[in-house]
C-alpha cells in the first residue's frame, strides 16, 4: 500500500473497517450460491444478503469516520470511554448470546422486548437519565411489529414461548 493511505488508516478501526468491506463482499458472493426456495416468498438467500449490504456499508462508515481522523484532547476522557466501550462490547456479545438462548424459552417477542430495553441501556450515554418505560414501549411495539412481519407477511414462524 502507498504510505499515505498506510498513514490515514493507520488506527484499528481503519485497518477493521477494511476488512470487514473485504469480509463482507466475500461474503455477498458466497450468499449468490445459495438456491432460492419456492416453498416461500423470501428464501434463505435473502437475510444473508441484507447482513453482506449492512456490512458493507457499516464498513464503508468506518472507514469514513476513520480517515477524518478526529483528536479526543483529553486523554483521560479518551481512556475512560474507551474502557467503557470494550466493556460495552463484551456485554453486547454475552447479551446476544443470553438473547439467542432465552428466546426458545419465553419466545420472541419477550426475549426481542428484554433484550431492546438492556441493549439500549446498555448503550446510552453514561449520564442520561434512562427512560426505561420509554424503552419497553418500544421494545414492544418493535417486536410485535417484526413478529407480525416474519409472520404474515414473509411467512416465516418464529420462536414463540410462554405467553406468545
């Protein structure tokens, strides 16, 4: 590579957002060899070519973001919020995880509903107050909308639990 494109990306998050815009059209082209069902409206190649577009464009953002090369002055602030994002990472991670194994238990819209209220706490700013009725309104309202989506519209069951 040419120096200055090596200097411009020369933090992780240009170095991650390279690869993930070479991950992630790799990835495009492996979703073309899936087979389209004809059993339903939208088969198995659909969702994996949404997450190849998101990717790719979530990559292209960071790279963006990268290349303007923004200077956090305080370094204190910095290494504070840094520490809170690699926490705030490792808790999305163990989150979605905790999300995946409840979901066949209470089913998808109380897991969907818990996991929108915690990850959007857990993702707020540090001191914002926390409107958490707010939160379950819209955790509800966003998962009832997708299971109603996948459901009648797609034609495609999703887990349901206890109460629905």
């Amino acid at each position: 590579m040419d120096y200055k494109i090596m200097h411009r990306f020369k933090s992780i998050d240009g170095i991650c957002g390279i690869f993930c815009i070479m991950f992630s059209i790799f990835y495009l082209l492996a979703s073309t060899n899936i087979h389209k069902s004809t059993v339903v409206t939208l088969g198995a190649e659909f969702m994996p070519r949404i997450y190849g577009i998101v990717l790719f464009i979530l990559s292209c953002v960071q790279i963006i973001n990268c290349s303007r090369n923004i200077q956090v002055q305080n370094t204190a602030t910095e290494a504070r919020l840094e520490k809170n994002d690699k926490r705030n990472v490792f808790l999305t991670f163990l989150l979605t995880f905790c999300y995946l194994g409840i979901m066949q238990i209470v089913g998808f819209i109380i897991a969907s509903t818990l996991y929108f209220v915690v990850q959007a706490s857990l993702l707020s700013s540090i001191g914002s107050k926390r409107r958490y009725g707010l939160l379950l309104l819209v955790g509800a309202l966003l998962s009832i909308g997708s299971y109603y989506a996948f459901h009648t519209v797609f034609h495609i069951s999703l887990p349901s639990g206890l109460l629905f």
